[in-house]
C-alpha cells in the first residue's frame, strides 16, 4: 500500500473511532449454558463474536443482565480484532453467583452511550477480588477465599484460607518421580540398577493479571532433583491459577512439556500435593471423602466409631457419618470414650485408577503397616477430600479423571497434626509411563527402504524422527475450600461440576450473523428431504465417532481426545497396531468438522467432543521445543512416531474456534504463540526430503522450500491469528501473510504452482526451485486443500477485504475451479493436465465456493455432482452400523467398516459448506 494509501487509512480509521464516541452505539445477544443450567457457577469465562467496523475497543464497554434483568459485575477484553482495528471476538468474565439465569443479556455500548445506562450495569461495579503483590508473594482474595502465591522456591501455593480465616491448604507444590530404566518383564524386576528419582517444583518466574471478575496468577519452571540424586531440572511446567470474585474455588491448568530422553527418563508419577493443616481436630472430627461411581461418595473419619463392638449412641454415629462434629465425649457411652485408645487411626488412603473400567482401593493406619482393601469400583470421578469439623478442609479433583488414566488420588498422614492429599495426574501404582518406540528400525536403512517399508504398513519411519522430545500435555484441575466437612450430596454436586464445568455460549444465528468465524458454514439447512438426509449423516458421524471412543477405550493420559484413522474389518478392529493408520493425529481435518458442527448446531455433545480433541492435537501430537519447535507428527501407532514432522498437523486453524468460543484460553493462546516461528523450522527440516527432485536442501536462515497448500496455509493461519490477536507480533505477522498473498499471486499459475521459495529474512515467496523463472509450473497434490487451506482462504480474503492483494482471490478460485475441471480445460488453462487425482468429494466444497463467488450455477451442479458420484462416500453408502459379538471378538462393539476417519472429516466439512454455498442448488441436480 502506498504512503497514500496508509495516510487514508488511517484517517478513515480515526474517523470511525470518533463516531463511535460522538454517537450513541449498542447491541446485545444472548448467551446460554451449553447443555442444562448448571447447578454452581464458580465463575465462568465466555468469548462472544462482533461485526465489523460496529464496536472499537478504546470506546466500548460492556454489561451483562441475567434474564430477570439483574445485572453482574462483568469483566472484558478483546481478544481478536477485525483489519480495521474494530472489534471481532472479546472475552468475558463473570464471578461466582448463587443465582443462576437461564440466560444472560450481554450489551455492547460505545462511549456515547454512557448516559443511557445506570452506573450498576457497567464494568466498574463494586466487586469482591482483590490482589496484593508484594515481593515475593502474591496474594488473591476472592471474597470467599486467600490464596497466596510465592514468587520463588518450590511452593505453588503458600496458603489457601477460608473467608473465616481458617488455612485449609498448605505447601502446595507439583511431584515428579521417575526412573532411568524399565524391566523388560517380571523375572528381571531383580536387577538393582534402576535408578529412582524425586522430584520438586522449581519456580522461575509468576505473573498475576486481575480485572473486577478475575484473577489469572501464571507460574513456570521446572521440576528440580530432590534427595540428593543426580539429575538436570526437567519437564518444564506452566501452571495457570483462576480465581473468580467471590468464588470458594480455584481453578488450575496444569501444562507439562517433556523435555527428557525417551530410553532414560521413565516418568513413575505427576501430582500435586497439599498440606492439610488439622492440629486440634480429634481424629473421629476429621474426614476423608473420594468420589466414586455416578455420584457415589466413600464416607470415613480417620478414627471410626461405627460398626464397633460398643455403640456410642445413634446421634453420635449419624453425626460423624454425616461429617459434623461429634458431640461431647460425655454424651458418649462410656464402653466406648473409655476405649477410644484402641480403636485405630487410619492415615493413609489410596485410590488408583489404572484403566479406564476400574478403580483400586485401599486405606492404612501407617506407614510400615500393611494395606487393608477397600472395594473399589469401575469410573471414579475423581475428588477427594480432606479435613475436620470444626477446622475445614480441602478437596481436589481432576476433570475426565478415568478418561485420563492412570490417575490417582492419596491421602496420608491424616491422623497427624499435618495431613496431605495428593492428586496424581499420573498414578506412581501403574507401569512407568514409556515413551520409548514401538519398534527397532525393522532395517530400514535408508529413504528407499523407507518409502518401500511406507507402502506396505503406510508408517514413514526414520531413524531418531520417533521421539516423545518436545510434546506436551495439559490437565484440568480444581480446589475446594471448606470451613467445615461438605455433605456428600454437596461434593458429589461439585463432582458433577468438575466434570462437566459450565460453559456459556452464544447461538449458532448470532455466531453466523457476525461471520467473526468464518463464511463457509451455516445453520443447518432442512427444507428439502435431501438436505435432511445430509443433516442426519452428520448427526450419525458424531453419534458413531462419540460410542467408538467408549467401544474401543480410546482413553488414557497421552490418547485421551484422539481417535483412530482406519479400520480392519477382518479383525473387528482399528488399526491400532498397523503403522499410519492407527492414531489419527488430525489427519484431513477431522477438527474442523466437529468444530463446524457445533458452530452451527450449538450441539453440546459436539462441544465436549471437539474440545477434548484440541486439547489432545495441540499438545500431545505437536513439539513445543526442540529443533522441530512448531511442526506436528503425522498418524501413526504413536502419538509422535511417525518421520513426517509437518505444519498441516500443528495447523493453528484447528485451535481458532476453541480459543475464541471460549474468551481466548490462555493455554491455546500460548500454543498460537509457540507456531509463530515454524516458518524457520523449514530452514532445519525439509518436509519433502525423501521424494524431492528439484535439488533444493534446507538451510537456516536461507531460503526455504514449501507447499501453497499443506505448509502455506497452516503458517497463514497463525499468521492471521496473530494479526487477528493483535499479539506483540502482529505486525510481523500481518506483514508475512500480506506479501505471501502477494507472492501467490504473482506466481503465472498461483496455487496450481504447488509450492514456493520463501525467505525468512525479507518474508516474501517467489517461484519454486523447479520454475526459478516463473514460467508456469503444474504440481497439483489431492492433500493441499484438506488441512484447512480451505477455510484459511476463506477468512483471509474476508478479512482483508478491499486490501486483498490483487489476483490473490482470482488465484484461488481458479485453483477451486479447475482441481476437476476436465483435462481439456486444464490443458488450455495451464498448458498441462494436472494428472490423476483423488478427493474429488471433498474438493467439492472448493467448487461450490467458486460457483458461491461468481454465481456459476453450471458449476454449482458440478459441486453436488461431485459430492454424490465421484469417491467418498456414493448415495449407496449403508450409514449404519453393524454390531458384533460373541467369539468374533474381545468385547461386543459397533463397527462401521465402511468407513474411516479421513472419509467423515471431508464429507462432514463437505456437506457443511456445500449446504453454505450452493444449497439452492441442490434440489436442481438429479441424484
């Protein structure tokens, strides 16, 4: 743009931001629980979307009015802007409050509307957070709660104390335990060599951000070698601490990268461990609590008075089961106070939960004491409780605690003046966990050997590509503080809560209305008896892919949230065990659809499913350090086994609808920010190293070989994002997106080029290695256009509108148009036919936009020509499942052998955006 145009801009920029404080501008939309009103709301935070050029961030504030009009004290923040600077997606907060709505009001208003409403609906209303930050510790006060935070040692948190003052948590700090060796089975369990190690949080460094809702207190470090054993600081966490104004409850996600070596650091247990102060309570007054099975809730004082031989009195015994404090030992039958000595205090509980179908249980008085089993159970919900009567307590859980196994949930030294409760996010009962891969090699000596051993087991193995270096894993935590032992039915409710945490929504018209996420879906079309067939297969893939993960046990610490990519109907199985076809690992976008769906559905189920998804492929299956810091590991029977290290699986598109829905999640957000240099990761690894015929090899800092389609589009999206964020980047960021968009277009053939050479130094992209001169290169690939290029286009040439580079938007749909025109056609375009190629159907939805964009109704019947009758799934498709049972297999499941994962992510984004596009077309073209 000229200095001209930039001078305009700005002025035209100014302008509007005048206007918005000379007039008076607001408009509100509705937000609702996802699912059923929830029964506690301990503070919830919500992303709402805006149009453009409606509402600028310096003039605009907001209110929130629940649906019997009373107003709540409401926290604000942009979280994405459009390119005009006004604003696109804010994020909101709103604390603990025992009324619940059904619905809340959220008005946008600019600053000349400040008049029109009374001072109690605006942000600055009286709230009860408060936060002192002193030296070396920070201290947040909810109103119902004080927790303090050390800004150095080993403590994560010092003290958590009730509004009444009583500490009911201490000490809080992160365990690691580990060993450098695992037996290879039980008759080597004798060798001595194996080294044991603990390990303690080191902290280096805590933030705290605070608005009148809430306060995010932010720690990082590394875990640090305890007990004089010999071992570098390692698994760097970051540990993000929520507090909602006048809350009784923290919320904490929990992040680890692991940053060991595969062969020698064997992770034994991941926890978080609290004091639990409860000198003075008597040891029948103190109480333990676990959550067990469909709100189920074990009842026990650390010295129990039921059952005994001597009854001390009904009113006494309901008194400690109920957790009150027991009356005056004088009220007591005396065949029993006089006894108390010997009846035993039992100190230390343990519960395990090693699959996802079981729980183990015990309890001690001691350590050095044996274990006495406790009947345990299938799925424990995972809480845990401890505390007194009269002194309080604290309980702990973690979200999807058996879908996360192994987990666990201790607690020891109760009968001392200082008892603890440990939740493990990796149980130190079950088998070290075992990064270690899956196989030795198999020989595969070289590239040839490689791509041969690739077309049998469909695994694209290399030597020292397998490793677990640099892969991450977030958990979701929470605490409760008590001034006194809770009721069952009160912990079995906030079980409940932790397990399905409220989350507020607004509906799938105003998400569409806006477009603040995307064109190219819309609310579900039903007017004809075709559509309505489109509409259920889609409800089947969520219904199928929702009963597979419970079928098939796709659970576990590092699985949970995947699922797997092809199935063996000779076997009744997934391919779990066969090379690339087991772990999907985002393979052709299976996020996108379950994101898309919800978007246009509100469907809470798809929520929940898409969420675990995201929050399993951001971290688990992508580096977050290293030398491939940004890439992801293409499905493989291990998350991060397979050779192939691409952006197309880290791509930050498959992030965008989680973090914005959800008021821009700080762990996502971080995740955004660690892909903002994957550009430079092509100067150290070349993607296509083992088929590339061109002679070009990378190097750090020079120019840097990639795909328009797979690689262009997942740096584009992070690059939009972080123009979008308005981050500390952005204009970098902007600056990389705006001259690709411009090399693009440059190229005689645009995206039919297929790749590019771009310059991490000046940010531009020219012609590839094989056309230096541009004279029109033809390399079209099935797989450019099914990881999010899409709908990464899509956005960008929306966002950019009138500042779209010239012949970029032309560059595309021609691309839309002619990946199936006829060979004739292409010949005459681009001087070459592009080949065989597959994917038509999924490609469909690039024809339909096309066909959307310049009103070509002949090519919008080749859309649904193409979706109906080229592969995927044809009109003869069963869409049903079949069950199987007996000595066929392990256990009774539903197959669809019919299809797999690949197949439902591209029919699914196909069906959403056909019917977006072109659904007036649909009726018209004869199936």
């Amino acid at each position: 743009m000229s200095n001209l145009g930039v001078k305009l801009l700005a002025f035209a920029v100014l302008g509007q931001c005048v206007l918005a404080v000379l007039n008076c501008t607001s408009s509100s939309t509705t937000v609702h629980w996802l699912g059923e009103k929830p029964t506690h709301n301990k503070g919830v935070t919500f992303g709402l979307p805006w149009p453009q050029g409606k509402f600028w961030p310096e003039h605009t504030k907001f209110s929130i009015v629940g649906d019997s009009g009373n107003s709540e004290v409401l926290q604000s923040w942009a979280t994405g802007h459009w390119a005009d600077g006004s604003l696109k997606w804010t994020g909101h907060a709103i604390g603990e409050s025992d009324q619940i709505y059904d619905e809340y009001s959220v008005t946008a208003f600019s600053s000349g509307c400040i008049g029109k409403y009374t001072s109690a609906s605006l942000t600055n209303s009286t709230s009860s957070l408060a936060v002192t930050n002193r030296k070396n510790l920070i201290t947040v006060n909810t109103g119902k709660l004080s927790v303090s935070f050390p800004k150095k040692g080993n403590i994560v948190i010092d003290a958590i104390k009730t509004k009444d003052g009583k500490t009911v948590g201490q000490n809080g700090r992160l365990v690691l335990q580990s060993q450098n060796w695992v037996p290879d089975g039980s008759d080597s369990r004798g060798n001595t060599s194996i080294k044991y190690s603990n390990f303690g949080s080191n902290i280096d460094k805590v933030t705290i951000s605070k608005t009148p809702s809430r306060a995010l207190v932010t720690v990082r470090g590394k875990h640090q070698v305890t007990g004089g054993a010999d071992h570098e600081p390692w698994l760097q966490f970051v540990i993000r601490f929520y507090l909602y104004a006048n809350s009784d409850s923290v919320k904490v996600m929990h992040s680890i990268v692991f940053d060991g070596g595969a062969d020698s650091d064997f992770i034994t247990g991941i926890g978080l461990r609290f004091n639990v102060p409860l000198k003075g309570e008597e040891p029948y007054n103190r109480h333990v609590r676990f959550a067990g099975v469909d709100g189920g809730i074990f009842n026990e004082a650390i010295q129990g008075i039921t059952g005994l031989r001597r009854d001390p009195g009904q009113e006494v015994k309901t008194a400690q089961y109920e957790g009150r404090q027991l009356p005056d030992t004088d009220t007591w039958d005396t065949r029993v106070t006089t006894r108390l000595k010997w009846i035993p205090t039992w100190g230390d509980y343990s519960l395990a939960q090693l699959t996802a179908d079981g729980f183990n249980f015990k309890k001690r008085t001691k350590p050095g004491q044996s274990w006495v089993k406790i009947p345990g159970g299938t799925r424990s919900e995972g809480l845990a409780y401890l505390g007194g009567a009269t002194k309080g307590g604290l309980a702990i859980g973690l979200r999807d605690f058996w879908k996360r196994y192994p987990s666990g949930l201790d607690i020891s030294n109760a009968a001392s003046d200082s008892g603890e409760i440990t939740l493990w996010l990796y149980s130190p009962a079950a088998e070290p966990l075992d990064l270690r891969p899956y196989h030795d090699g198999l020989n595969e000596n070289d590239y040839e050997d490689q791509l041969d051993a690739l077309e049998i087991t469909y695994e694209d193995w290399e030597s020292g590509f397998n490793t677990p270096y640099g892969i991450a894993r977030t958990s979701e935590v929470y605490l409760f503080a008590f001034d006194q032992t809770p009721t069952s039915e009160s912990l079995a409710s906030l079980t409940a809560h932790i397990q399905n945490p409220p989350v507020l929504v607004a509906g799938p018209k105003y998400l569409q209305e806006t477009q603040a996420v995307g064109g190219y879906w819309d609310l579900p079309y039903t007017l004809t008896d075709t559509a309505k067939v489109l509409e259920d297969h889609l409800r089947f893939i969520l219904g199928f892919y929702q009963g597979q993960i419970e079928q098939r046990r796709w659970y576990g610490f590092l699985d949970y949230g995947d699922f797997m990519h092809t199935y063996d109907s000779d076997r009744h199985t997934w391919r779990y065990d066969i090379g690339g076809y087991a772990w999907d690992n985002s393979e052709l976008s299976p996020d996108l659809f379950f994101w898309t769906y919800f978007l246009r559905t509100g469907d809470k189920d798809a929520y929940r499913f898409a969420e675990a998804l995201t929050r399993h492929t951001g971290e688990v299956d992508v580096y977050h350090i290293g030398n491939w810091k940004g890439l992801g590991t293409r499905h493989g029977v291990q998350h991060w086994g397979d050779s192939a290290k691409q952006a197309r699986i880290s791509q930050p598109q498959y992030r965008k609808y989680f973090y914005y829905v959800s008021g821009g999640d700080e762990r996502i957000g971080e995740l955004l920010e660690e892909l903002l240099d994957t550009d430079k990761t092509y100067g150290v690894l070349d993607p296509q190293r083992k088929v590339r015929t061109d002679g070009w090899t990378p190097s750090p800092n020079s120019t840097v070989a990639f795909s328009l389609g797979t690689d262009w589009s997942s740096l584009a999206a992070g690059w939009l994002m972080e123009w979008e964020r308005r981050g500390s980047r952005w204009e970098e960021a902007k600056t990389k997106l705006v001259n690709t968009l411009s090399g693009i277009a440059n190229l005689t053939n645009g995206f039919v080029t297929g790749s590019g050479l771009y310059d991490p130094v000046t940010w531009t992209l020219g012609p590839p290695p094989a056309d230096p001169d541009n004279l029109g290169n033809v390399s079209v690939s099935h797989l450019s256009a099914v990881f999010g290029l899409p709908e990464v286009v899509s956005e960008t040439i929306t966002y950019l509108g009138d500042d779209l580079p010239t012949g970029f938007k032309d560059a595309w749909i021609d691309y839309c148009y002619y990946y199936h025109a006829s060979a004739a056609e292409q010949q005459a375009r681009y001087g070459a036919k592009f080949g065989s190629l597959s994917l038509y159907q999924a490609h469909s939805r690039l024809a339909s936009y096309a066909a959307y964009q310049t009103k070509n109704t002949s090519l919008a019947l080749r859309a649904w020509k193409d979706f109906y009758s080229s592969d995927g799934f044809t009109t003869s498709a069963p869409w049903n499942i079949t069950h199987v049972n007996g000595s066929a297999v392990l256990t009774a499941v539903d197959e669809a052998a019919w299809l797999a994962t690949n197949d439902i992510a591209q029919y699914g984004l196909a069906v959403i955006q056909n019917l977006a596009y072109v659904s007036t077309s649909l009726e018209d073209y004869a199936l």
